[in-house]
C-alpha cells in the first residue's frame, strides 16, 4: 500500500526552521525590551548616563560597551541576544552594578535579568510551541492542487 503524503509532509518539517526562529525571535525581542525597561527604571540616575547607555542587539554590543550579560535560543537557529550596559561615558557601570572598596552596590542589571528571566523563557517556549502547532494545522497543497491534511 502506498503512502500519501510524503511530500507534503517534508515540505512543511522544511518550512519548520524559519517559522520557529522568527517566532522566538520576536519573543525574545519582546523579553528584551521588557528586561531593558526594568534596568533603566532600576538604575540609580545621576547625569542620565548610565541610563542611557543600557540596551540590547543581535548578536554584538555597540562599541565601547561592556557585555554584562547574553542570551541563546535553543530553539530557533543561533539566535544571540545581548544585554548591555555602559559606554564610553558611563564607563562605570559594573562599578554601579557591583560596587567598590569605597561605594556599596546599587544593583540594577542581573537584578532585573533575575526577576524576568523565567517569564522571558516561558514566551520563548510558548511561541516556538505555536509557530509548530500553526505549522502543523496549516494546509498542505499537493501537486494536483488539492488540500492535503
């Protein structure tokens, strides 16, 4: 007995890579801004600085920033997020983040990576769940130009 839908179906596991990495791409995204958000708020303000200087890319930092902390998707490719914070102006910020001999911590990153890290995963997980499910109910078409399920 011959089987039917072969084709349709590597079509779709073909198809499986790219919609699952830009879902956890935009999940990741969104996890980011959130993490960023809660540092700028969390961080002791002065001159704007350090502040200022808090963000996230694909991939690398900006120059002059010092990396303090970088996310990898296990599901989606090699999708590397980075967090930075400090630049060329605020050239302090582990300092801020870790303290000195003569000034006591003002955590404001790993604080905020801890607090969101879960929740940040969790959309991670449930958007490269989705983007499966999405593959999987979606509509084959086969050479005849028939719906295949």
């Amino acid at each position: 007995m011959p089987v039917s839908g072969i084709t349709q179906m590597k079509a779709k596991l073909s198809r499986m890579p790219a919609l699952v990495e830009r879902k956890a791409k935009a999940a990741m995204e969104k996890g980011a801004d959130e993490i960023v958000s809660m540092m700028k708020r969390l961080v002791p303000v002065e001159h704007g600085d350090l502040r200022d200087s808090i963000g996230w890319n694909w991939d690398t930092n900006p120059a002059g920033t010092k990396i303090l902390g970088t996310a990898r998707s296990r599901v989606g490719g090699d999708l590397r997020l980075v967090i930075y914070a400090g630049d060329d102006r605020a050239f302090y910020a582990r300092m801020q983040e870790f303290g000195t001999q003569n000034m006591p911590a003002s955590p404001y990153f790993f604080v905020s990576y801890r607090a969101l890290k879960n929740r940040v995963k969790r959309r991670v997980v449930v958007a490269s769940r989705a983007a499966l499910k999405e593959l999987a109910s979606s509509q084959s078409v086969a050479t005849n130009g028939q719906p295949v399920e």
